[in-house]
C-alpha cells in the first residue's frame, strides 16, 4: 500500500474548525471523576515512587475507583456486585497499542484475536465470537454511546473509538448492569476519551517497523466555567505483508459548560479508515513460513468506513442529593469492504443514521437507600446491498450459485425504547442492588429486490436455487426482561466479598433476519438469552490491589447457521471459568501486573457437524487458559522498564474437535525515559524472540486449515511533548 502524507487536508481544516468554531456548541467532564479523599490516598500511595511506578500504579489505589461505565451519574459508582477491569491513559500511553487487541489482552477473560489491519474478533467470558451476529455479543461503546445501533452491529467496530488517545478503558464482565441491554451479554468494552476542556495538551509521533507512523495531538483552553478541546490522530501503516496497509485518521472534539444549577457536556468523535486488507493464509502451519505469511492471497481486499458521533450530556443535582444526567446523541456509519472470504468476493456496502437517548436518574430515600430509574430510545435507518461484479470461480456449483448482480439490497427503521429500574440498599458492611431492565425493539424491513433465492433480473440459478435468499419485506419485533442482583460485603477495611446473578439478551440482528440462504424463507429467530451467576473477592494490598472472579453463563437460544444454511436459535452453550487481576508493587522499583483465565466453553446442544453430534464439545476458538503478565523495574525516577508474557493455551479450530492451534507466547519490551518535565521518550519492541505464530487459526471444510500470521519482531519509537 502507497502511504498517503501524514497530514491530511480534511482533517487539518477539521481540526481547525473544532478549535477555534466550537466555542458556540454547549457542552460535565465525562472524564473519571476524582474525589478529594481518593486525591489523598494517590498522594500517600505512589508520592515517594519513581516516576514509572506511579504511572504503573495509579490503577491500583481503590478497590472501588469511580467509574463512568457503571453509573451515568458523576461520583455514582455502581459495580459492587461486578467486575469493572480498567486501564488508565498512564498504561495506554507506555502501551501505545497499533491495534486495540494489545491493550484488551489486560482483561482477564478478553481472548480477542487480531485479524488484518485494524480488524479483529471479540472474546469476553467466551470464545472468539464470529457468525453474522456474533458482534452481539458484547457492546462496544465510546464515553458510554454505543458505537452501532443494537440491531446493526459490526463485528469490527471498536476501530470506530479512539482507542489510540483514550484516557481509560473499562471492561464490564457479563450481563451485570442495567444500563446495558441488548447486544451486553458477554460484557461492555468503554473507551473513555480525555476531557480536553480542562486545559493542557500533548503532542507525539510514533514511528515503527514496517511503514508505520502516526502523529498525536491534543490540545485544551479551560475558560473557568467553559472549555473547549481537541484530541486528534492520524496514522499511516504500509504493513508487514503483502499489497496491505492502513490510513486512519480520528477526532474527538469536546464542550463544557459549568452553571451552579446544572453542566453541560458536549462531544464529536469523527472516524475515517481507508484499509487495504490480506486475506487468510492456508495450509498446516502455513503461519511458520515466512514466504507464505508475508503474502496476500486477496489483493482485492479492501475497508473503507467513516464514523460520525456527536453528543450532549447534561448533568443535574439536587438539594436532597438526588442527581440526572441525560444525553441525546445521533450516529452516522458508512462502510464499504471486500467480502473476501467468500465465494465470488462480493463487494458490501452498509450504512446507518440514527439518534437516541440515554437518561437516569437517582433519587435518594435516605442516607441507606436510594434508587436509579431511567429510559434509554434510540431510533435508526439502516440499508445493505452485496452485490458481484465478476464470474465465481471453483466448481461448476459454485459458479451456478452464486452469481453476478445484487444479492441483497435492504433497508430496516429499527425503533428501541428500553426502560430500567434497580433499587440500591446499603447499611453497615452490606451493599445491595436489585434491578431490572425491559427492552423492546422493532424492526420495519423493506426488501429492495425480487423475493427468494434467484438471480437479480429474476431467472433461476441451477442445481435447486441461487445460494442468496431474501424475504419479502415485513417486520419483527423482540420483547425482553433482564433481572439483575448484585451485592457485596466489606469483610475488612481492605477486603470486599461480591455475588451477583443476572439475565442478559440480544435481540437477533438484522443480518441474521434478512440475509438468509438456499431454500430458507423466513427467519424465525428468537432473541439469545444468557442466565449469569458470579462469585468473587476484591481487595488492597500494601502498594497493590487484586481481583478473584468465579462466574458461570448459560446462554439459550443461540443463533447459528445449521447444516441446511438455516438461521435457527436453538442452541444452547454454557461458559464458566475462573478470573485472577493482580498489581503488586514491591519496594519502590518493581511491580508486577497479571491478568490471567482459565476457562471452559461448551456446546449443549445437540447437532451433527458432519457426522459428529457436538453435545459435550469445546466451542472452537476457545483457548482454556491465557494470562498476561507484566514485570516494570524502575532504573531511576527518570527511566523505566517492562517486560511482558502474553500467553494463549491451545485450543480446537472446529466444532467436531479434530483440528487445533497450538498455542503461542509472546514476549515484549517497552522503555519510557523522562527525559525532562515536558518531553518523554519512548522505545517498544514487540515479539522479542520474533516468534512465528497466529494472530488467528481457523479451519473449515473448503480450505483446511488457514490462519492471521503475526509480525515478527518489529519496534516503535515514540517522543511525547506536554504542552
């Protein structure tokens, strides 16, 4: 791929307009919130560290941090019935990921795996999710706006957050608050964007192996009760392979406005991704040839996608202590890619608009009682067409099948209101929290092209029908109730016992209900619904703190394609394992972080895959064992250094459990040195024993084994300036 200039006329005129043509848009922080107590034990904690021990540490001072992702409210943190995993900026920035899987394998639980450019597959509490509604499965969402309708999600679509310049990410484990609903089953990833209207900036350059650089600005004036912001990057990576790359740039512009009666937040994230994508290799252990996993078996692959995102937050508080927040947002999505792992590589293009709310509002009975209500609507016009522009090569079958024209070409006005309740009792060590979240969604489709499975201009395909089949257009509608328990027990001053059961769901999404295949028809799906048991501790330790987590989910109704390329749901998995967060400082030059799982994913259901009923099997893509685990050594108040263990067990690539990956583990090394108060250098080396593995292994009939290559060892070195 031709890299384009770093600066990009757009997005420079983009930047300049934020800047100095915002000052008119009225806009509370949605950063993290502080409290004057918590400021006193940072200080206490991390004041006669070196200075890469307290930017290791800082996540480590509470065994309740204030959160934004577990209560909407500023200074309402609601999560002990739960886990919140959650990074800062200090450990984003020494990380400075290429790809947002780097910084998720610090999650306990979270097995995502990186496919090409800035794409990847989600796991959270389960196996690496794929299928046309797979990204169903855990909500993605940036300064708590879902990044995608609930119906029309991607499963790629944390590129759309920026990731790359966030000031923390939190990670909510399973279906345990009732501010999430649809599409929440396995857990929430939040990519919380800095509040830039405080003041202060930063500007940084990255520059690494394989054409790729990227150029970092933020920059902020805080007028008192008023501020404006910009947090900006671009970046340019030519690739390890051949003919990929990618061109991305991403823009947050925020607004603040203080009164004593009530503050107003407003923010836009704009997005852009120009990818040229490589395309699975094939062959057993092809992975390990360094001829074979340089090359590009699809050429033609291409991403493009634009994000738009603007919302407004309003925050409110009470004489009596009660407090509101209500945030209007509207969603813009654009995406045309290269379908190229299918037969004829057709070519889709997808789009969504639409605007929403969310709200909640605490209402206080008494100092040990108080309770949240709310509503969350949305409404959204999303269309798809997949269409071929050339002959299908391979067999005379497929050739017949799948033929050139439209294969689909639909429009769906989904409308979503979704109220919720959960009363919160606390009284001496005890924390309790009980709730509920009713979900209703509608979807109104229209079928743009000739019903069933023919051709676009209407003649039949041979051998029985056209692989693609459309429905005629009608509507559906999902109805749903989630309960929620979750309480804790403060055992000591720094010990605290949790226990929470909840329900979670997903309403089928729009690609499951309308892009069917062969002879079915209709779709007659009902929404997956998850049952989520949860046991753990969480605790301080002199200079650290840790997390134990036992959960078990059962999932029914399960949406999956059978061997008659049927979407049904009735398949039911069950999913449980055991959880280990730790961050331990020893002295005051060493720390030691470990994120670590081992769990058990199964299919419950009976079904044949080939001639083997899967009842009983290990789910595919569903490593039992994987941790992560960091060693800082501070050299001096000025340098630092890391050493990380990324290890991922072996684990089955089909459902019949007859093909597997072996496993790998990585080794890195980061360095950061201060070089004064205002300048910070930094130097990376990714995959230090430049070991050859797979991002991804997969296998099917068709082409037997196939895999993602990882790089091999490659280094960035990056400069920071405060400004």
């Amino acid at each position: 791929m031709t890299a384009k200039p770093l600066f990009t006329r757009s997005l420079l005129a983009l930047c300049f307009t934020s800047i100095y043509g915002a000052a008119f848009v009225p806009a509370i922080a949605y950063g993290q919130y502080t409290s004057t107590a918590s400021q006193t034990k940072r200080a206490e904690l991390t004041e006669s560290a070196p200075r890469g021990i307290q930017r290791a540490g800082r996540d480590a001072e509470n065994i309740e941090r204030i959160e934004t992702t577990s209560s909407r409210l500023i200074g309402k943190a609601n999560a002990n019935g739960y886990v919140v995993s959650s990074f800062n900026e200090d450990t984003l920035s020494f990380l400075s990921f290429q790809h947002i899987q780097e910084s998720l394998n610090y999650v306990a639980g979270a097995g995502v795996q990186r496919g090409n450019g800035q794409e990847y597959l989600p796991a959270l509490r389960s196996p690496v999710l794929t299928g046309a509604g797979a990204c169903g499965g855990i909500l993605a969402a940036e300064d708590g706006v879902p990044l995608r309708a609930a119906g029309f999600c991607n499963i790629n679509e944390l590129f759309e957050a920026h990731g790359e310049m966030a000031e923390r990410i939190d990670v909510v484990k399973g279906p345990a608050s009732v501010l999430y609903g649809s599409n929440a089953i396995h857990g929430v990833i939040n990519v919380i964007t800095p509040d830039t209207t405080r003041g202060g900036g930063l500007a940084a350059f990255d520059y690494g192996s394989f054409g790729y650089h990227r150029l970092k600005f933020r920059q902020g004036k805080d007028f008192g009760n008023s501020g404006i912001g910009i947090n900006a990057s671009i970046t340019r990576d030519t690739g390890y392979r051949d003919d990929e790359g990618v061109d991305q740039e991403k823009v947050n512009i925020r607004h603040r406005f203080e009164s004593d009666a009530f503050s107003v937040t407003t923010g836009m994230t704009y997005t852009n991704l120009e990818q040229d994508t490589a395309g699975f290799i094939v062959g057993e252990d092809s992975y390990k040839d360094e001829d074979i996993a340089q090359s590009n078996p699809n050429p033609e692959a291409f991403r493009d996608a634009t994000s738009l995102r603007l919302w407004s937050k309003l925050d409110m508080t009470f004489d009596d202590g009660h407090a509101l927040t209500v945030t209007p947002y509207i969603r813009n999505q654009e995406m045309d890619f290269r379908m190229h792992f299918l037969p004829g590589k057709p070519l889709e293009q997808n789009a969504q608009d639409g605007f929403g709310v969310l709200s909640q509002f605490n209402y206080v009975v008494n100092p040990a009682f108080n309770i949240d209500i709310g509503i969350d609507a949305e409404s959204t016009d999303g269309e798809l067409m997949q269409a071929q522009d050339s002959e299908t090569v391979g067999s005379a079958f497929l050739v017949e099948t799948v033929p050139v024209g439209k294969h689909y070409d639909y429009t769906v006005d989904a409308r979503l209101i979704a109220p919720f309740f959960a009363l919160n009792w606390q009284q001496n060590t005890w924390l309790l929290s009980l709730g509920g979240r009713y979900e209703d969604m509608q979807y109104r489709y229209a079928n743009n092209m000739n019903v069933g499975r023919v051709r676009e201009d209407g003649t039949a395909c041979g051998f029985g029908g056209c692989r693609y089949s459309r429905p005629e257009s009608g509507e559906n509608s999902f109805s749903n109730f989630s309960p929620k328990f979750s309480a804790s027990y403060k055992l000591t001053d720094k010990t605290q016992l949790y226990l929470g059961a909840s329900r979670g769901y997903r309403a089928p999404q729009a690609t499951e209900l309308y892009r069917l295949q062969r002879a079915q028809q209709v779709a007659d799906l009902d929404s997956v619904k998850a049952t989520n048991y949860e046991v753990g501790v969480k605790g301080l330790t002199e200079g650290g703190r840790y997390t134990v987590s036992l959960y078990s989910l059962r999932k029914d109704n399960v949406i999956y394609r059978n061997s008659d390329f049927f979407n049904v749901s009735n398949g039911e998995t069950w999913h449980r394992g055991i959880e280990l967060e730790l961050s331990q400082a020893f002295g005051n030059s060493w720390r030691i972080d470990f994120a670590g799982s081992y769990a058990k994913h199964t299919y419950e259901h009976s079904q044949l895959s080939g001639e083997v009923d899967i009842k009983g099997n290990d789910i595919d893509t569903a490593p039992a064992l994987q941790f992560n685990t960091r060693v800082s050594y501070a050299f001096s108040d000025a340098l630092q250094g890391q050493l990380e263990w990324q290890y991922v067990d072996d684990y089955f690539t089909d459902a019949e459990n007859q093909n597997s990956y072996e496993g790998h583990d990585l080794l890195h090394a980061r360095f950061i040195y201060a070089l004064s108060d205002t300048i910070t250098l930094f130097a990376r080396v990714n995959n230090v024993l430049d070991t050859q593995y797979a991002e991804r292994a997969d296998f099917t009939s068709f082409t037997g084994p196939r895999f993602f290559p990882g790089r091999p060892r490659n280094v960035m070195f990056s400069a920071s300036v405060a400004l």
